[in-house]
C-alpha cells in the first residue's frame, strides 16, 4: 500500500497542515443513519414520518510501523492523529454555549475521489512491537469520525478556511518544481498552497513533498 503509485489518504485539519497517513486504510465502514418515526395509528398499517438527517460516522484502521527506520511511531506517525483532537479552534456563533471554550478542528478525510467532512470523535491505538528499549515501533489505529456539514466547515471567528467548499487534491511536487509553479499548473496560487500546508517559506520544500492544492 505504499508504493510510488498509490494515491496516499490525508487528514486536513482547518488550521495546521495536512497529515499524510503512512498505510492507506485496506478499507473504511460509512454510516449515514436517517431518523424515521412510525405514528401509533391503531387497527392500520402504520406510516412513517421523517425526523431529522443524523450526522453520517466514519470508521477505519490505520496502521504505522517504524520497524525500518526505527524511532518511537507515537512520535512519528501516532501523535500527528491526535493533535486533530486537541482542543484549539475558537468556536462560531451556534457552534457552542461559551465562545470562549475553544475545540478540536473541523477535518477533512480525503481518499482519492472520496472525501468526508466531519470532527475525529475517537481514536483507539494498539501497540503490536516494541524496540529493546520498550518503544512502540508499530501500531494499529482504529479511528472514527462524525460528519460535519460541508456548508459549516468554514470557520471565520476560529480562523479557520473553507478548504470544504472546493475541488480538493493532493498532489507531489515535481523535481525542479517549486510552489510557485505548482499553483500555476493546477490553476491555484502560492498564498492558497503555503496556507492549506503550513508553509512558511515556499522556496523550502523540497520535491516529492505532498501537497494539498484546491482551486
């Protein structure tokens, strides 16, 4: 799964830079639940009548291994998760009670064609390997996300951007190919990238980085 060719999944958070998964996911469950009440209509064949669209739940397994290179995957891989489950973002008006307890970001899964909106409402990590030293090397992830309308993920008041509301994709930069150039060749522009991925300086990242561009 991590050959040259694959498409590799990415989590974005709406503030920071994207987090690139090592192993893509073999696969994920999708869950979009819809809420239906039956009426008490004694003596015929009861109808239903629609209450409310639920928010759709992701779930998937993810697994990082640092047996290779060695070094602690909590450091490496695993924490790079659960940084999108930190309380950082400041909320919007509607979002919370008190404006002034900040939450986790809103994020973006995005699988090739496949993309989902939504917050990590869990993440449950298995250590399966350990170096002489008793640091985790591998590690099994299973993950959940609840959907957050596409429509609300932007977030002004938190500083946040509607990287949601567009064509959204991952993309290598080239050799020889700089930022600059890389927003020319899929119609975006430098400022867009270096915000979506964190970057302070364009001239700085090197070829082969993944990055994500929309447009």
């Amino acid at each position: 799964m991590s050959g040259g060719n694959v498409t590799k999944a990415v989590f974005i958070g709406e503030v920071g830079g994207p987090f690139q998964v090592q192993y893509n996911p073999t696969a994920f469950q999708f869950d979009k639940p819809v809420s239906w009440q039956e009426h008490d209509e004694q003596g015929q064949q009861s109808s239903l009548e629609f209450q409310k669209s639920v928010p759709a739940n992701l779930t998937m397994e993810l697994m990082f291994d640092t047996t290779n290179e060695g070094g602690d995957v909590r450091e490496k891989w695993v924490n790079g998760l659960l940084h999108l489950t930190n309380p950082m973002v400041k909320p919007a008006q509607g979002e919370s009670a008190n404006l002034d307890k900040k939450r986790p970001p809103k994020v973006m899964f995005m699988w090739n064609s496949f993309k989902f909106n939504g917050v990590i409402e869990s993440v449950n990590v298995t250590y399966l390997m350990f170096s002489s030293s008793g640091s985790p090397l591998r590690a099994k992830v299973n993950l959940k996300m609840k959907e957050w309308k596409p429509e609300e993920w932007y977030n002004p008041a938190g500083g946040g951007r509607s990287i949601g509301s567009g064509a959204v994709q991952l993309v290598t930069l080239r050799p020889g190919e700089t930022v600059s150039a890389l927003a020319i060749r899929m119609g975006s522009s430098t400022s867009r990238i270096c915000q979506d991925n964190n970057i302070d300086d364009p001239m700085s990242v090197p070829a082969g980085s993944a990055l994500v561009v929309r447009r």
